[in-house]
C-alpha cells in the first residue's frame, strides 16, 4: 500500500543521507521508509537543484552546500581526533621530562 510522505519528511530523510552521511540502509531501519523511496527523492532532489543552478548561477546549488557540510564536519571529527590525540603525548612527554 503506497503512503504519502510530507515535503518536509521527504527533505528530512534527503539531509540524513545526504548532510550526514547516513545509509540508506540505517535510515530505512530507523523510520520504516523503503530504499529505493529515500534513494528516488535524493535523485529528484539532486535533479532539482542542478535545474536551479542552471537557472541561477548566483545561487549556491543546495545539494553542493550538503555535501560540502558532510565534508567539513567529516574533516572537524578528524581535526578533534588530532589534537586530543596531541594532548596526550605533549601530557605523556611533559610527565618524562620532569
């Protein structure tokens, strides 16, 4: 039996994916959607925002700017690793020295 899913629901599950990085499989475990619907309306999302990027070069495409999220938090968690990673052995190497 189909179901209707609100605009709203729709772009929830399209950030999930796209934003954050999640699977099509987790998300579809989360909230009961099928794969190939969460996977459809990325696809027509994408389309979507590729036509208003043509349109209107002036206006950052929508999905580039979710990627571009994904990325950067992606890069920060690494960052955060780092330097906890950093503490550490400068704490390791102040207990040597003294």
């Amino acid at each position: 039996m189909p179901q209707n899913y609100t605009p709203e629901f729709k772009k929830k599950m399209i950030r999930l994916h796209e934003e954050e990085g999640r699977s099509y499989k987790s998300i579809t475990a989360e909230y009961g959607v099928s794969k190939a619907s969460v996977s459809k309306w990325c696809n027509e999302f994408s389309k979507e925002c590729q036509k208003k990027a043509q349109n209107d070069t002036n206006i950052p495409n929508e999905m580039e700017t979710m990627k571009e999220n994904f990325r950067l938090r992606k890069e920060l968690e690494e960052m955060k690793k780092e330097n906890l990673f950093l503490k550490k052995v400068a704490a390791f190497f102040a207990k040597e020295i003294n």
